[in-house]
C-alpha cells in the first residue's frame, strides 16, 4: 500500500510516480487547495483501488478539459472510497466517461460525506459530476449541486451505476442532455435502493 499525502497542487503529480504490488493508494487531502492551472488527468490505475480522505478540506477551481475518454482528477481504476471531502467551483469538459474525481471506475464507488457544489461538466455521453460510470454506486451524507451536460447517460452524480444505494443526502443537480437515460442522481441504473435505517457496512471500507 502507498500513502500520498496532498498538500498542494502539485502533489497530484505523486501519484504518477507510486506503484505498488497490492495496487491500493491511500490519498490524504491536508490543506485546502485552490487550483491554478488547467490539469490533466492521471493515468495508469486502472488496476488499482483508490481511498481519497479528505479532512473536511475544500479543493477548488478544478479545471479539466480533455478531448479524450476517461477524464477526470484520475482517469481510470479500479474501486473509489472518497470521505469528508468538498469541492466547488470546478469544470470538467470531457469526451466519454467524465467526472471531476475519476472518469471510469470498474467496480465499487463509495462517496462519504462529500460536498461538491458549484460545478460543471460537460461529456458526450457517460458524464457525472463525480464520476463517468462505475458498476455500484453508494452515497452517505453527502451534497451534491453540480450542472451536467451531454447528449445521453448523464447524470448528477454518475452518468451510468448498475447499482446505487443512498442514505441521507442532498442532491440537487441540473442535467441537460437529449437522450433518455438523464438523471438527478444516476442518468442510467438498474437497480436504485434508499435506506432509511442504519448506515449500511460500506462504509467501513475506510
């Protein structure tokens, strides 16, 4: 296991330096960061699982515009844990499978008390505020008020989950796409569950 510690800008860029046999990066988020160039997405982890914690600190003015698939803070991996973590102001323009975190995540997504407010992102198809698509979708306490736009499978928080569960949040997103599979929360799901109850063991992943 890697463990990155982020403390500016620029500290982003470790993680195209750090890869490790069991493919798991613990990401600590320890200042507030207000971003000043324009960045690129970063690649080559798609095998491997990502936990970003980010102290209730607020990273600000992302700017990302990519005429690739796959855009995003981290372009591909593999599972997203992503607790106590703030972002606004921030834009995406992407192709196919765009999101301000990460663009596509092959398995598990948990989103954890994370407030994302002010944003906008723009993808052809398999846009989301936070990611473009992942196959399951769990969200806790967490706001979301971003506007997405694309042409289908675009969505508040996900363009396209085959699963989402949700417990206490505040979603409130403005999609504008042409297709049929648009969504507050997800633009395409097969299976949407709400829990009233208990906070489910998800997450204890971190």
């Amino acid at each position: 296991m890697i463990t990155i510690y982020i403390n500016s800008e620029e500290d982003f860029s470790l993680l195209n330096n750090y890869k490790n046999k069991d493919k798991i990066i613990k990401i600590y988020i320890n200042s507030d960061i207000d971003f000043k160039s324009i960045f690129k997405s970063i690649k080559g982890l798609n095998e491997y699982t990502i936990y970003i914690y980010g102290n209730n600190h607020i990273l600000s003015h992302i700017c990302i515009n990519s005429s690739e698939d796959m855009a995003g803070i981290i372009s591909s991996c593999k599972n997203l844990y992503v607790k106590d973590l703030n972002i606004t102001n921030s834009s995406l323009i992407g192709r196919v499978l765009s999101g301000i975190i990460c663009g596509n995540v092959e398995n598990e997504v948990v989103l954890d008390n994370v407030h994302l407010t002010d944003t906008v992102v723009a993808s052809e198809a398999y846009g989301g505020s936070v990611v473009g698509f992942c196959d399951e979708l769990s969200i806790y306490d967490s706001e979301i008020n971003a506007e997405v736009r694309g042409f289908d499978v675009v969505g508040g928080v996900a363009g396209m989950a085959n699963s989402l569960t949700e417990f206490n949040n505040n979603i409130k997103c403005t999609i504008f796409g042409v297709g049929k599979a648009l969504g507050n929360e997800v633009g395409y799901c097969e299976r949407k569950y709400k829990k009233e109850g208990n906070k489910l063991s998800k997450r204890f992943h971190f």
